[in-house]
C-alpha cells in the first residue's frame, strides 16, 4: 500500500490529536499534557524506548530497525501567550494561551509519522523523535542539547517537521543544511 494511504487512514486520528492539543496549549517549560499525551500515544504505537524530562518537558522516542542510520525527526510543542478568539470548537481552554503558530500540527505531523513508522518498519537503523519544549524564544532546544541530546541519541541527520504556506498539501520540501534557523534577520 503507497504511503499516503496508509497514512489517509490516520486522518481521522490525527485530527483528533491535533485538536485535543490545540484545546489544550501550555507555554515554554510548561507542556506538561502535552508531553504526556505524546508519550501515551508513543506508548501505544509501540515505540521502543520513550524518554520524557529531557531539556525540562521535552520527551524522545526511539525506533529502532536493524542497522543502517540514525535519522532524527523533530517537532515543536509550546504555544503563545495569545487569546484565542476563533470560535473553533476545539478554542483553547486555557485563557491567555493559543496555538496560533502551528505547533499543535507539528506535533500531530510527527506524532502520525510516528504511528505509520513502528506499524510498518519500513526503515532500516534507527529514528530517533523529537518533541522540543520551548521553541518560541525559550531556547528549548539549547536545554535539550545541554541536557544530553545528542549524546544519549546520537543522531547522522536530522529533519524539522514543520508546515510551510505556499507548500502544498500532500508534499514535502527537503533542502541540504540548515532551514529555518535564524533568530534574527537583518536588511
């Protein structure tokens, strides 16, 4: 079965996830549900190894598949300290709080990547998923790398799942070095 399809039949799942997520944003360092409710489900797809508390409330599940690379997957967590006024009926629930740049679809992406890896295997070595606390300005993947990272999981690539407007639906932008890591620009 090509994988989009396998992956279709997650929509519904992954939706769910996302708005659950989204009804319930936490700030930087305090993605406590969050990082509870991506354990669980990491738990329940049958990842390997499940490793919370790292960098504060980031977490990293492991999948391992005979030799080959170590391939890195990484999603953000945190939301920001907006109001949500949409009227969705998934609005978030905790006053002063909104996922309003995307990082409950981040999660939920890479929570479905994960689902469709530990069900089919279909790699080999190893992939390695990160879920960063603080993204927005907190420096939460600094405390993840001080806190050991990528010593205790090494890593020979690594890929940010994140969305992208302008991109269309159903495809992926890969680019060589890195993407999206600027904290200030400059004219």
């Amino acid at each position: 079965m090509p994988i989009v399809n396998r992956i279709s039949a997650y929509h519904d799942d992954m939706r769910g996830w996302r708005h659950d997520i989204h009804k319930h944003p936490e700030l930087a360092y305090k993605e406590h549900r969050t990082a509870s409710k991506v354990s669980e489900l990491l738990s329940s797809f049958g990842i390997d190894e499940i490793v919370e508390g790292i960098g504060g409330t980031g977490l990293v599940g492991v999948l391992r598949n005979g030799s080959g690379p170590s391939i890195g997957l990484r999603a953000d967590m945190d939301a920001l300290p907006i109001t949500e006024d949409t009227g969705v009926p998934y609005t978030s629930t905790n006053e002063g709080v909104m996922h309003a740049c995307g990082h409950d679809g981040h999660t939920t992406m890479l929570l479905g990547a994960a689902k469709y890896l530990a069900e089919t295997r279909n790699f080999s070595g190893t992939v390695v998923l990160i879920f960063q606390p603080a993204e927005e300005g907190y420096a939460g993947a600094k405390a993840m790398m001080e806190d050991g990272l990528f010593s205790r999981f090494p890593i020979d690539a690594i890929y940010g799942v994140h969305n992208m407007p302008g991109v269309p639906a159903g495809e992926i932008t890969v680019s060589p070095g890195p993407v999206m890591a600027a904290a200030d620009q400059f004219s």
